[in-house]
C-alpha cells in the first residue's frame, strides 16, 4: 500500500522546515582529533529572516504537493471523445516522461448545433500548474466563442486577444468546425502556429488542411485564415501535436517522413490510425516520451 500524497507532502514539509531551521539555528560542532575540540561560533540572524526563510519552504513546501496532486486532477479533466451522429471521432493523449508533471497538450470536441461540431487541439508552453491554468482558459475561451461564432479564424483572433490581457503565455491550437449540410459534411479549419490537420483521402498521399495564422498570444493584431473543404465518405482528417514530430531518439528525430510513411501504411479508420501513431511514436522513443502527445482524428463513415 503506497503512502497517501498528503502525507508525503507533510513530510516533505516537515523536511523542508527543519532544513531551514538547521541553516539558521547555530549549533555546536566538534572538529579535529580528539585531543582538540572547538566549538564553531554561532551565527544567530534575526527572529524575522527565520520566519520569512520558514515560509519561503513552506510555499515550496505547497507547490510541490500541489504539483504532485494535479496530474492525477488533470488526468480526469481529459476529455473522451463523444460520440459525433455521422461522424467517428477518436482521441488520444499520452503525458511526457513518467506523467509526473503535467504539460499543455489539450484537445476538446464538442456538438454546437445539430449536425454541428467543434474539434480543436493545441499545445500552452511550458508545464506544471500554471501551464495548466491557461490550458483551461484557453478551452473554456474556444467553447464560449464557439457559440456564436462559427469561423474558425475569428473565434483563434478572439482566443488570441484573451491571452494577450490574461497571460503572458503562448500556445497553438488548430480548430475545425463541422457542419452537415444536404450533401454532405462541410470542414472549415484554422491553425495557429500549429501543425497543420492531415487529410486522408482514398490511397493518397495526406494533405495539410487550413489556414495559417501565427503564434497565438505573441503578435499585436495578429490575423488568421479559414479554409474549407467538403468530405467525402472515407475521409479522415487527423491532428497531432509537435510532440509527434519532435519526438527524439537520441539525435534523431520522429519527423514528419516516419510520420507520413506510418499513416500511409496504416487501416484509414480513426480508431486505427490513431491507436497506430501514437504507438509508432512511443515505441521511437523506447515507451519514454520526452514531450506530450495528443491525437485526434474524425472520419466520415462510408455508409
């Protein structure tokens, strides 16, 4: 039975404090042979710089019980892909190393209108607590666009001015919406600073699909473009993150070849390509990833 993560922060605590103590409180040691002794001099600091030195470790104290609770929290906050009415949706996510830390990958699909669908996938910078905080100011943000805007580039322009007065974060998203109309599903995408969306169609070669708009949260008056494109059935359109690409062995890279070469070698079916890929990528990087990863991927059924 393992020890509970409170009372392993407790401890740490208590550790942490009683190191803190040791560096300010003198104390008597005994050097040399034992014919000669001294005592070192106590160097004694004020009541003030021991209590603000105590609290200091106390806060770190804090923050790493804090950080070690918030993998397991972040871990239900993913969301499973919902079943789509005319649509198969598959996701994945796979944290960065032991998942003891958690990083800024996200994805989110959602229903906005009848025959009507929100897919998005991004990556916020950097990891811990506060890369989480943004992750979700920045899915609640996409979903309070979303309805009642329906273009992709507006509603990352929207995303875009929020984190410039919220945070001094970055992160990139692509975002598609999905629409049926009588002759067929309609996608319009846009990406930002993000890997493009891969369409898969028949036995060709994937295509990069959507607009292209910077970084989002670094440019003042940054814009961003839609691009759309009708599905046919069969069609499967998958999103990465550059967790994918960028995953390293050593000095090599998983790169966008290997990625390409494994999608044209696999089933075109969203719970198969997405089940291949990410473990393609795991098994580059000997089961160990050095950054998150997520995936997505939609497809149009065939009847």
């Amino acid at each position: 039975m393992g020890v509970p993560a409170a009372m392993r922060a407790t401890v740490r605590e208590r550790s942490s404090t009683q190191r803190a103590l040791a560096e300010l409180v003198p104390c008597p040691t005994v050097r040399g042979r034992a014919t000669e002794r001294r005592l070192r001099r106590p160097r004694w600091r004020p009541r003030e710089e021991v209590e603000t030195v105590v609290t200091a470790h106390r806060h770190h104290a804090t923050e790493d019980a804090r950080d070690l609770e918030l993998p397991r929290t972040w871990q239900t906050l993913i969301p499973a892909a919902p079943p789509a009415r005319g649509l198969d949706v598959t996701a994945a996510y796979h944290p960065a190393g032991s998942g003891a830390l958690v990083g800024g990958d996200f994805y989110d699909v959602f229903e906005t209108g009848d025959a009507e669908w929100v897919v998005t996938l991004g990556d916020v910078c950097g990891k811990g607590y506060d890369a989480a905080v943004v992750t979700a100011l920045v899915r609640g943000t996409i979903r309070a666009l979303t309805e009642r805007e329906r273009s992709p580039a507006r509603v990352l322009q929207g995303l875009d001015q929020v984190l410039h007065h919220s945070t001094d974060r970055y992160c990139t998203a692509a975002l598609l919406h999905v629409t049926r109309d009588d002759a067929g599903w309609v996608l319009t995408a846009a990406v930002g600073g993000h890997p493009f969306p891969l369409l898969l169609r028949g036995d060709g070669a994937p295509r990069p699909i959507g607009g292209h708009g910077p970084l989002l949260g670094v440019l003042d008056d940054a814009t961003f473009r839609d691009e759309s494109v009708r599905l046919q059935p069969g069609d499967v359109v998958l999103l990465y993150t550059d967790g994918v690409v960028e995953g390293r062995r050593g000095r090599e890279l998983y790169g966008e070849e290997r990625l390409q070469a494994t999608i044209r070698s696999t089933e075109r079916r969203p719970d198969t390509l997405v089940s291949v890929v990410m473990s393609s990528v795991l098994e580059f990087q000997d089961g160990e990833l050095h950054d998150d990863v997520a995936l997505v991927a939609l497809g149009v059924p065939t009847t």
